[in-house]
C-alpha cells in the first residue's frame, strides 16, 4: 500500500499558514502544522492535523517535523526579529525541505521588483535561494492583506469616523484575503506540476483609500471618511513599513486581479465587500 504523506504547513498557527492548514483540511488533505508552540494549534488538531513542533532556530527540529512529508508550506516574516533573521529562516525552511516533492513560499506582491522595501527585500533573498534548489518550487507573492482593516491600529481613527493611511486618495492598493492566499496555496500544493518554477502575485480586489473606506463604512453601517495619512507616522512606527507605503505611493503595486479570477475561479476570490460583510 502507498503511504500517504502530509502536507507540511509552516507558520501554521499564523495567518497565512493557518488559512492554508484549513484549506488543505476541508479538501481531505493531511496536514502536518508546523509550530513553536504547539498548543497554539489546538483548533488545527480538532480539525484532524498532525501538529509537529518546529523552530526556524533549530534546525534538528525542522528536520524532524518533516519527516513523513511530501510537501511544504513555507512562510517567514521580519517582524519580531529582523530582516537577516527572515533570511537565515527561511533558508533553513528550504534546506532541510530540498528532498521534498514540492516548497510552495509566500513571499510579497512585487517583492521581485527591486522595491527597497526591507521585508520584500528579504523574501526575494529568499526566493533566490529557492530558485537555487533542485526541488521544484512556487512562491506567492500575496498583495496587502484586507484582514489589516480587522486589526486594533485601524480602531482609533475608526473610531474618529476615518479610515486614516499614508497612501495618495488617488493610487489604487491591490488587496488579498488571506483565506484567499490558503485557498490558492492549497491548490497549488495539491496541483503542484501545473504551479512548478512559476511565480504568482495574489490579489483580490484593487480599489483607491476613498473606494475602501465606503466599502469598510458600508460593513460597520457608519460613514467612514479617507485621511491621508503624513508618512512621518508609518516612519515614527517602522522605517520598513514607512518605505512600504512610499513604494505604495509612487510606483505602486501591480497585480492583475482580473486575469486570476479568469485563470482561477475555483479560488473564490473575496472582494474587498465580501471580505468585510464576512469578517467586519
């Protein structure tokens, strides 16, 4: 008898790796979650994953916790460390996950486009050690996230009637849900031939300040006003995040969103309203 083997999700007990383990999950998938801390993922478990104890930082567990694997889910982030320790991660990730029959890894939309964003810049240094490996490979590069507009730093000018972001009224931002970024990652871990050495940028919706703050308003059944944000308040709370919103501001990020919902319609892509009557 063949032995089925997991799908291995890193990150699990985060947002994009959560949203891929439940993806994965409801399509009959065994999943084996990836964690620091193993209680976290006690709503994975109910659902029926393996939860295996993994730290970037040891790489005796991660070569343990990918034992019995035949894919990987991997997802790094800078915050809470550094950009150096994102890289040292993930290139742990996908060392010891050269022998598996396929990485997908989500990096950022753009992050391919020399945008002198520190945490792109990082996931591309990632991606190229990727690219390196014999294993065949897909990276995600997911646009800015709608679950931001759920998250407590958008409450105070909420609160104030305002959706305030340091982003020109004009320039449309490109949005993902990130049970959009599971559902995607799911397909592709569980199609890998068709996704080999392909890069994909993840998107959803792509709508100006004013535009997301009538769709957030209309949610929360109060008007909300757009208030252009000074840069100077991203750069009081993060020079990386500051950068982010000037690329943002000026070059932008391009994302076809209407040649994914062509391509993949079996993602269910959320509008930026679907995701807020859902979520808000």
């Amino acid at each position: 008898m063949t032995q089925i083997l997991y799908h291995a999700v890193a990150g699990a007990t985060g947002a994009q790796g959560g949203a891929t383990a439940r993806a994965l999950l409801a399509a009959g998938q065994r999943v084996r979650a990836l964690t620091r801390n193993p209680p976290a993922a006690a709503s994975l478990a109910a659902l029926g994953a393996d939860v295996a104890y993994a730290d970037f930082r040891d790489r005796s567990s991660v070569d343990l916790a990918l034992e019995g694997v035949d894919t990987l889910f991997a997802v790094t982030t800078p915050f809470g460390s550094s950009t150096e320790a994102e890289v040292e991660d993930g290139t742990t990730l996908i060392d010891a996950a050269a022998g598996l029959r396929h990485i997908v890894f989500t990096s950022a939309a753009n992050a391919d486009r020399a945008t002198g964003i520190p945490h792109f810049d990082s996931k591309f240094r990632i991606e190229r050690r990727l690219a390196a490996q014999h294993v065949p490979w897909t990276v995600l590069g997911p646009a800015a996230f709608m679950d931001q507009y759920a998250q407590p730093w958008h409450l105070s000018s909420r609160e104030r009637g305002m959706l305030s972001v340091p982003l020109p009224a004009d320039k449309p931002l490109a949005l993902v849900a990130t049970a959009d970024i599971g559902a995607f990652a799911a397909h592709v871990l569980t199609h890998p031939s068709r996704f080999a050495r392909r890069r994909v940028d993840l998107a959803g919706d792509e709508l100006t300040g004013p535009e997301i703050a009538s769709v957030l308003g209309a949610a929360l059944g109060r008007e909300l006003r757009y208030e252009q944000a000074p840069i100077e308040v991203a750069e009081r709370y993060s020079p990386d995040l500051a950068a982010m919103f000037r690329y943002f501001g000026t070059v932008g990020m391009r994302v076809d969103v209407q040649a994914l919902r062509r391509e993949y319609p079996e993602i269910g892509w959320h509008s930026l309203s679907d995701w807020a009557a859902a979520y808000l």
